[in-house]
C-alpha cells in the first residue's frame, strides 16, 4: 500500500547558513509522483534527506502514511522508503543479486525468498536475471547501474521512493529509456514517489504534481500542465524554458480539446496522442483539420487547429 508523504511548515537551517529549507508544507498523495524542481542549492536534497532523516529539520514535521516520522524507529522508517542516488553506490565486491538483496538479507527473509524476489526485480528493471544476477557492479553500464540501484530500492517492497537526480550522470538516450522505464513500473507498482531533479523535461514527464523552490521555498505547486500553462512568476518561466508552449502542447492529451464529431479527414491521429502529433499531423497532410481514431481504428472525433490555439490561450 503507498503512503502520503505530508511536510508542514518543515525549515532547516544549517549551522553556519541561512535557511536551506524555509517553511515547505505540501503533501504528496499516495501512489502519486512528486517532482522538487529548482536550480543548484535552493534546497531540493535537503528536502528529500529529511523524509528519511538523513538531515533533521530545525522546525515543523513531516509525516508518512499518516505517522509524524519522529514517532517512528529510524529502522522502521527506512525500511518504508527505498532510496535511489545519483552515483548508485552499488558495493563494488558484491553481485549484482547479492546488492539487490541487502536490504531482505537484513530482514532475515529466506534465501529462496531472496532469490525469487531479485529475479523478478531483474525483469521488472529489463534487465535478464540469468545474465545479470553474477555480474558486479564494474562489469555494467552506468544505466545498467542505475537499473540495479532502482531494483535494490525496491526490494522489500517500500510504500515510499525517495529519487535524487536518479538519472542524472546518464546519457540523454539512456536517461529518456530509463525514464520510460520508471512509467512503466510506477504504473504497475503504484508507489509514492518523490524525485528530486533539476531537469524540467523529467519533471514534466515523470511527476503528477510538480513542486519548484527558490531558494528554500516553495515558488509554486501544480500539475506539469498547471505550471506550464501558467508559471507563477518569471523565474518559473525561465525554468521552463522557451519552448513552455510546446512543452505544454506536447503533455496535452488530443482528447481534452476534441470534439466528439468526426468525418474522414486526411490527417489523422490517435486518441492516444498529444496536441503536439494533432499540429504535426495537420501540417504533415496540410489540412487545419484532423480525424481521431479510437483502439479499435474507428473515428471517435476531432480537432482543429482554431481548437488547439484556442485551448493554449484560455490557459
Ligand atoms: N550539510 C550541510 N551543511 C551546511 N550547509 C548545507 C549542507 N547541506 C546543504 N547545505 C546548504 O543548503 C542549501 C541547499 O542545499 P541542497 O543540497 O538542498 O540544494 P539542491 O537544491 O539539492 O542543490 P543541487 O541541485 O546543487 O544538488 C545550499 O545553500 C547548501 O550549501
């Protein structure tokens, strides 16, 4: 079962600095994906670290599942969140299986249990067990790494992942895969996530809700759509880069600016696809008009592109 993570008036303020951390509340819903966004030292990894106590807050509380995290065992409340860093920190002498199996080790499960549940976190990662399961960790890719490093956060099964700039030393190619990847698996695993990144693009793809600071505090909270559609303020904007607009046409589903009558136009996208493939379709087939086809090929509405702008400026 995934569990809220709930901050209320959570600051940190270091010895020495002012404040890391300047009065965070927000909640992340079960099952959902965070994303903490905002440039180099304005407190994201502080953020994460005191969900697992890795820092202590100087004021306010967080909980998870309902729990102020204070009022649990640190043990207890480690063992809820699996933790996945940007430099995997996979023990160099162990194999691939026995790193994915430290945390159940520590649990006292059973060897058999251990070795059918590294098995299948192989193959939820893609990566084949009977290949994988002997390598150490110098023998694979850095995105192979990565791979094992989100297999042994989810080993025993947290309700919580905690991500900080998972994906950050990885190539542009495999950092794309392994996001496509963590989609996947958050559609079938349903865990609450919360993924520190200073990328806007993973943000926008990986989170339900995206959180952006300034230095320690929270500029503004939204859906990918909500914060591209309207930034709070310029530096938002910044942040987002240019291409917003696009951005946000590309993350909007064809179906939200449809209409649900259709004919037999050239162009034709499925109802599966952004505005973004409606625009490129029209342009492809020189028509303002498209056609939008359901699972089973049928015509099940459409849109123009008087629709879409439209849709863009009522935002
Ligand atoms: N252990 C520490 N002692 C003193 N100051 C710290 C400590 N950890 C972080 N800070 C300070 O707290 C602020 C927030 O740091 P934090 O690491 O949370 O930022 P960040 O948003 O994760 O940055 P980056 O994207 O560069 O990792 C920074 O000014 C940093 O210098």
């Amino acid at each position: 079962m995934a569990q809220a993570i709930e901050f209320r008036h959570v600051s940190k303020r270091f010895d020495h600095g002012g404040l890391a951390v300047d009065d965070l509340s927000f909640r992340v819903e079960a099952g959902s994906t965070m994303a903490l966004v905002g440039p180099s030292g304005c407190g994201k990894t502080t953020s994460l670290k005191m969900i697992n106590r890795l820092v202590e807050p100087t004021s306010g509380e967080i909980s998870v599942g309902g729990r102020s995290i204070t009022s649990m065992g640190l043990l207890e409340l480690r063992r809820s969140l699996g933790y996945v860093i940007q430099y995997v920190g996979l023990f160099p002498h162990m194999t691939v299986a026995e790193n994915i199996g430290v945390v159940p080790q520590l649990l006292g499960w059973p060897k058999a249990k251990i070795a059918a549940r590294t098995d299948e976190l192989l193959d939820l990662v893609g990566l084949a067990p009977k290949d994988y399961r002997g390598r150490r960790p110098r023998a694979l890719s850095g995105g192979q790494q990565q791979r094992v490093g989100v297999a042994r956060a989810l080993a025993a099964d947290p309700p919580v992942l905690l991500m900080d700039e998972p994906f950050g030393a990885l190539d542009p190619i495999t950092r794309d895969r392994l996001q496509d990847e963590l989609i996947q698996i958050q559609r079938k695993l349903r865990k609450t996530i919360v993924i520190v990144t200073h990328d806007m693009d993973e943000a926008v793809r990986l989170a339900d809700r995206i959180a952006v600071l300034r230095a320690g505090k929270l500029i503004q909270l939204g859906t990918p759509a909500e914060v591209l559609a309207k930034p709070a303020d310029d530096f938002v904007a910044d942040l987002l880069g240019r291409d917003r607009l696009l951005k946000l046409l590309r993350t909007t589903p064809v179906t939200k600016v449809m209409q649900p009558v259709g004919s037999g136009e050239a162009a034709r996208i499925s109802e599966q696809g952004s505005l973004e493939e409606a625009l490129l379709a029209m342009l492809a087939a020189g028509q303002s008009r498209a056609a939008v086809f359901g699972g089973d090929g049928g015509i099940v509405g459409s849109v123009t592109a008087a629709d879409i702008v439209s849709s863009a400026a009522r935002r």
